[in-house]
C-alpha cells in the first residue's frame, strides 16, 4: 500500500513533536542537573512515526512521534510524542540514558 500526500502530514508531526520536547526542557531546573551536556546542545533526529489503530474501531488512532537525541556523537535520549486523530495531544515520554 503506498500512503500518497502524507509528507506534510508527517513533516507537521515532527514540528509538534520538536515543539513539545523543547517546552519540555524549557526552564527544567532538574534536567540541567542531571544531563551531562547543555540542553540547547541536544541535536534532535527525526526517528520514525506510527500510526497505532484501535483494535474496536478503525477510526480512532494515535501517531507515535519518535525523536532521538544526540550530543553529537552518540544517542543520550529519546522523546515520544503521542497525538490521536482529533490532533489532541494525549501524552509524551523523555528518557535519557
């Protein structure tokens, strides 16, 4: 199956995400303490997107936003974004490592 007309969709995606990982960081007193590099220096790398469908009801979906963060050289963290298909914004995840 090829899904045609999607690239802004998914581009649009990947900006939220981007937003919301930003937002999260922004002023995060806990996190300067416990990353070992600067927060403004986390290279953000765009990973993958899934679409999640309800077993019940084909209608209802999620996109899972997945972005890696990197210092440069190797992988420190990754951040999810999770959006269902009214575009409400349902949770996200940060992990470092």
């Amino acid at each position: 199956m090829k899904i045609e007309g999607m690239q802004q969709v998914l581009c649009l995606l990947y900006n939220k995400a981007k937003q919301n990982f930003e937002e999260c960081i922004n002023d995060n007193k806990f996190l300067k303490d416990e990353v070992s590099i600067s927060l403004d220096e986390i290279i953000i790398i765009e990973k993958d997107i899934k679409i999640v469908f309800s077993q019940r009801d084909f209608e209802q979906y999620v996109f899972e936003v997945s972005l890696i963060l990197s210092d440069g050289q190797k992988e420190i963290g990754r951040y999810l974004y999770i959006e269902n298909e009214k575009e409400e914004v349902i949770d996200d995840y940060l992990v470092f490592h």
